[in-house]
C-alpha cells in the first residue's frame, strides 16, 4: 500500500465517495452520459486486458487514487482509506511503479503473466460538479477472469463494485478516484498484482 497521497487528498476523495452510497440509486441518471462512461470502462478493461498498461496510465489524473478497501462492508461519512485497512491504496506515482515492476523480470509472480478478462455491467453514471469542475460519477459490477498458465496456475474469479470518479481534462476523461470493492475483500486471496 502507498500512502503517497496527501491525507487532506485522500480524505477529499473519500469524502466524495461518502456523498453517494452503492446502495442508493444514481441522482438523475443521463442515457448520454452513461453511453460515454461505458465506452470509458471498456476501454479500460481492454487496455488492461491487453497489457497496455502505459496506454491505462494515461487515463489517470495526476491526482489520482485507486484504492480497494478491506472490509466490503465499509461505507458512508465514516469511510476513510487513510484510517481503514486496505488491500490497495495507490496513487498515481505508485501506479506507475506497479506498471514497471509487472513489465520488469523481477515480478516472479507474474512469469508468464496472468492472463485476464474483464466484464463490466449495471453501469450508472451522473454528473457531479464540484469545486474542481465538472465530474462524472460512475458505478459498475466488474468480473474479471484471471488465469494462471502453468502446472501451478489454474483459473480465478474476481467479482467487485467499482466505481470511478472520472474528471474533465478538455474533451478527455481522467479517473480521479477507483474505489474496486471486491465481494470476498475478507477473505483468502490468490496474488493479486493484476488488479489495477
């Protein structure tokens, strides 16, 4: 876990989180809007998938947070990544440093890489503006298929919330803040170094 991220950042970005629960439905749903945000998701998910992770990097905010919290049941005004237990908590430059390790030899254990694929659905999105500009709000169910080749691999399965806070940079999207809520996050995990 990074904890690169200024605490007053981190606390923002919670804070927003906090300000639409994923239990309570989307505030004045936009057909448009979700249209753009589901193109953005696929696009994700095929870089990932594809390993282009330097094309994926550039998705991303300066300010950027990707963060999966431990206890999936977690949630509203007392959220808070820098006082709760996370399985990731990574900004931008430590994204960066994930993206060299897995290119690098010395990620042993992503040799031979985990192969994946990912499926988004029930994606929600709604603008939100705020203090920095225009936003977009984003809610998705993610499934990822990540196979292991080898006489020690085998296939898992990865099934999360996830939701993004994607802001405006000119006509491009740039995710802000990643919140990947895994069903199982207090449970037993396999490596997880390819979930970005």
């Amino acid at each position: 876990m990074s904890m690169r991220a200024p605490a007053d950042t981190i606390a923002a970005l919670a804070g927003r989180r906090a300000e639409h629960r994923p239990d309570e439905p989307a505030p004045d749903p936009d057909p448009e809007l979700r249209r753009r945000a589901e193109r953005f998701l696929a696009a994700e998910a095929r870089m990932l998938d594809e390993r282009r992770f330097e094309d994926w990097l550039d998705l991303w905010h300066p300010r950027g947070l990707l963060w999966a919290p431990l206890d999936p049941t977690c949630g509203g005004d007392s959220e808070d990544p820098a006082t709760h237990q996370c399985l990731l908590l990574d900004d931008r430059a430590r994204l960066g440093e994930r993206v060299r390790r897995l290119r690098s030899r010395s990620a042993w254990s992503q040799i031979p890489p985990t192969r994946t694929l990912r499926h988004l659905g029930n994606v929600e999105a709604w603008a939100d503006a705020d203090i920095d500009g225009d936003a977009v709000e984003v809610r998705s169910v993610l499934t990822l298929h990540a196979h292991r080749p080898g006489p020690s691999g085998g296939t898992d399965l990865v099934a999360a919330r996830q939701e993004h806070r994607l802001v405006r940079d000119g006509e491009r999207l740039l995710i802000e803040l990643k919140v990947v809520d895994l069903l199982d996050a207090d449970g037993p995990h396999p490596n997880l170094s390819y979930l970005l």
